[in-house]
C-alpha cells in the first residue's frame, strides 16, 4: 500500500473517530469473544475508566448488566450474521441507569467475526415515562376518590338520621321508665296506675318505636357494613400485596374495582359480570389487574356517555373470563362509541388521546399495555365495530409454567 | 526498547527488544510496528496511531501503561509500556520502552 493511501486511510479513521466521540451514544466493537478492539469516549466514561485500560477488556465485565446472566446474546448475533437487536439493561456501576443495547456482528473477509454495539442511556426517557405513569395513576386516584367520597356519603348520611332519630327514642323510654318507677313508689291505686302509663304509653308511641327501631339498627347495620366493605376494597385497591406473580382471583379482583369506581358508571350503565369460577384463578399481580380494569372500565364509561350522554342509563358493561389454551381471558366489552379505523393503530401509544386537554393524560391504555405485555406475561387485544362498541381482552397466564 | 517513524516503521530496536519477542534484527528493522501488538488490539492501535498522525492528540504518551504485547512465537505477555516522541532533524520519532510484568 502506498504511504499517500495509507495516509489518506488514517486521516478518514481519526475524522470518523473525532465525529463518533461527538456523539450521545456509546460505541464500541469487539472480537467474537467479546473483547473491546475499539470504542468511544461516551463509553470510557459510562465505564468510568482511562480509554487505554478499556481496550482488550471483557466487554461484559466492563459493563455489568443487571440480568441474571449477565450475557448479551452474542451467541445469537453470532449465528445470525447481520442480526440486530435492542435490549433494555440495568447497568450495575452507574446504579439507576438504563441502557439501550444495539448490537449487530459483522463477518470480515477472512470469516472473522466481530461484534460493533451502539449504547444509549434511556435513563431520562424511562423517568418521563414514569413520571406519565404516576401522573395518570393521580388522575384516576382523583377521579376514585370523588366518586368514593360520594358512595360513602349516602350510607353516612342515613346512619347520622338514624342515630338521631335512636337518641330521641332512648329519651322517651327512659322518660317512660322514670314515670313507671315514680309511679311504683308512690302507693297510687292501680286505676291510677294504669291510666297514667297507657296515656304515657300512648303518648310517646311506643308501639311506633317497637315496629321502627329494630329497621332503624338493620339499616344503621347494613349502612356500616357497606362503609366497611368499601373501605377494604380501597384498601385492596391501594395496599394489594405482592409486586410478584402470584395466584389471583378475578372474582376478588371484578369486586374491588366495581366497588371502588361505582360512582363513575352507575347513572349511565349496566354492569353484567359473568365470572366463571372455574377460571377464576390467574398468575398475576393483583395491583396491576386492578389499575388495569378501573382503566378500562372508565374508558367504558366514557364511550357510553359519549354516545349517549349523560341522561341516559342505556350503557351496558360486560366482564368476563374464558379459558384459552394457554391464558385466561378478561373481557370488558362496553356498547358505546366504538373506535374508529384510523386511529386503532394508535389507541396504545403513550400520550394519544382524543379527550380534551386536561380530561385525560393518554397513558391509560399505554399504561394497560406495557403492564400487562411486561409485568403480567399477558397479552392484549382489542376488537371494535366504530359505533357500536369496543371489547378489550387481557389474556393472563393460568400458572408459572412456561414463563 | 523500540524506535518507530511517524509511519509506526520500526527504525531501532536494542538487543533486549530481540531477547523478549524473539527476533533477530534483520526480521523486525523496517517492519511494522502492529507486528508486536495482539489481533485484537490492531484495530484499537490503527485508530489511535491515525488520530495521533492527522491532530497530534496522543491519548497514550508520557504514562506507564499496561498493555499487551505478542512475541514472534505468538505468546501473548503483559508489559509495561512507556511511550513518548521527540523531533529528530525535523522528523517525528516515536520511542518505547517495554517492560514484561508476567
């Protein structure tokens, strides 16, 4: 080779070496077993190390990656040469940093293999998306506790005029029972007596009281276990358990989030549930379940009012489960507007809504389908006829195996 | 210890140079200076010696480093290296001194 080529060679190199050490991404290539042959300054310092020490090193134990194995699939880049792919990884020197991994390996002429990777810090952007997440959990957490409040004002209402009206009947008896007990102390006869304690007894109406306050303390019963019912459903809504897989039952679940969003749907729509006990239980986790089906019963509630707005109680609601092959279905299918063509492609992505600024983040069904295709194994499906109605279908595991 | 160009063309080796990678003077004058560093770490050498020729910017001079070396047998060993340049009679030169740590 002649010196001018070469020359000219080494100065398209170090040009292509300045502009890559330009960049926000880390890059780096490797031999086939790993080792770092070059890489640039954004990875020397993820690394945290002088570029030289890092030449010749171990890729994976430069960068330890919070994944059981800590292994990149090089095998697989290996026998696909060509093949890319993107991971997420939790790097463990830089503690809460998120990576994305690109790889892709390249045959050289002589058969040699080798490996080049593009390393970006999805760190920020994973934050934002929590962020939208907690954001839209606050949202339906407002929404929720309105409607709460209100659910537990009606049996608090009753339970108060209940009380009251308890207060002024333990005032008359115990009146009665005085005038009783002078009148026995006072040597009258018994015509006397007996006059005075029935024009009492007629007086204060104690028939009225015999027949009213055991339906008072029914109703006062009833009202305060109703409080008690909704508050351990609050409960179960906001302190469920394990964060891990694990056996839950869609009954218990249905109940919760029924109770807790009543408020929101019952002067619009019917509820039917249909659950089948047989397959009632799934592999999940149960706060999950829970966000997801208030998600998508007020998206329900909010199709249905706005086909027939908010006048009308024409909505229906439909839960149930069914048994496929590997999965138990949840199906919520509701009879209001439908989802038209265009935008179905869309429904999932975050931040899409078509709800009016401030009525909605567009994180409900972007939150339902990351958490069901990620920390539930699921799968979601949705099916609609623009106009008539939509049906959303999680598919849940029925145990561990083959996860 | 070893002299190089600023084409990396190996200008001076002294008689411990030959004892430790095993060459005899004629084999390694005017070869190459990649010929002593491993495979893998060509690759890393050709960018860093291009970026050291067209700016002038050596990431690697005037510090102990620990890098690795191959001899003509294909032994891979660590070493100590020290690597520095002057001007000669307004040519650059590029000298190294390479200790084994094994």
């Amino acid at each position: 080779m002649s010196d001018e080529l070469v020359k000219n060679l080494r100065s398209t190199l170090s040009k292509f070496e300045l502009a890559l050490g330009q960049i926000k991404e880390a890059i780096l290539f490797t031999s086939k077993n790993g080792q770092i042959q070059w890489c640039n300054q954004v990875f020397d310092k993820i690394v945290e190390k002088p570029h030289i020490e890092i030449l010749g090193q171990c890729f994976s134990e430069l960068f330890i990656l919070d994944k059981d194995d800590n292994i990149l699939p090089l095998k697989q880049l290996q026998d696909n040469p060509g093949q890319e792919f993107t991971l997420e990884y939790h790097s463990n020197q830089s503690k809460n940093k998120i990576y994305q991994i690109y790889g892709r390996s390249l045959q050289g002429s002589d058969e040699s293999i080798s490996f080049v990777f593009v390393i970006s810090d999805f760190t920020e952007r994973k934050n934002r998306e929590h962020l939208a997440l907690q954001s839209q959990k606050l949202e339906a957490i407002g929404t929720l506790t309105a409607g709460i409040a209100h659910e537990m004002n009606t049996p608090i209402q009753f339970i108060s005029d209940n009380i009251l009206f308890l207060k002024e009947s333990i005032n008359d008896l115990t009146q009665f029972i005085g005038v009783v007990y002078d009148l026995t102390q006072k040597n009258e006869s018994a015509e006397v007596m007996h006059n005075r304690i029935k024009s009492l007894y007629e007086q204060i109406d104690i028939d009225y009281l015999k027949s009213e306050v055991p339906v008072c303390l029914n109703q006062t019963q009833k009202g305060t276990k109703q409080i008690a019912k909704l508050v351990h459903s609050m409960k179960q809504f906001s302190h469920p358990g394990s964060k891990e897989l694990s056996p839950v039952s869609l009954t218990n679940i249905v109940g919760t989030v029924l109770d807790v969003t009543k408020n929101t749907w019952k002067n619009y729509a019917e509820l039917e549930v249909n659950i089948d006990k047989k397959h009632d239980q799934v592999y999940s986790i149960q706060s999950e379940l829970n966000q997801i089906l208030m998600n998508l019963i007020i998206n329900a509630r909010d199709a249905i009012v706005e086909k027939y707005g908010k006048d009308k109680k024409e909505g229906l609601i439909k839960i149930r489960n069914q048994m496929t092959k590997d999965f138990v279905e949840l199906t919520v299918t509701d009879n209001g507007t439908g989802i038209p063509d265009e935008i179905i492609d869309k429904i999932f992505d975050p931040f899409f809504t078509t709800k009016e600024v401030g009525e909605g983040t567009g994180q409900g069904l972007a939150m339902i389908y990351h958490a069901v295709t990620t920390k539930l194994q699921g799968k979601v499906d949705v099916s609609t006829n623009h106009g008539e109605g939509t049906t959303f279908t999680i598919s849940l595991p029925v145990s561990t195996k083959g996860l | 210890m070893v002299i190089v160009d600023e084409e990396g063309n190996i200008k001076y080796t002294n008689q411990e140079f030959l004892n430790v990678f095993g060459y005899q003077q004629d084999e390694i004058q005017g070869e190459h200076i990649i010929k002593i560093i491993p495979p893998d770490l060509r690759d890393a050498h050709n960018i860093g010696f291009s970026r050291y020729q067209t700016t002038g910017v050596s990431k690697i001079m005037g510090q102990d480093l620990n890098l690795k070396a191959i001899k003509k047998s294909g032994e891979i060993f660590n070493a100590t290296q020290h690597i520095i340049s002057g001007k000669q009679n307004e040519t650059i030169e590029i000298g190294a001194t390479i200790i084994p740590s094994d």
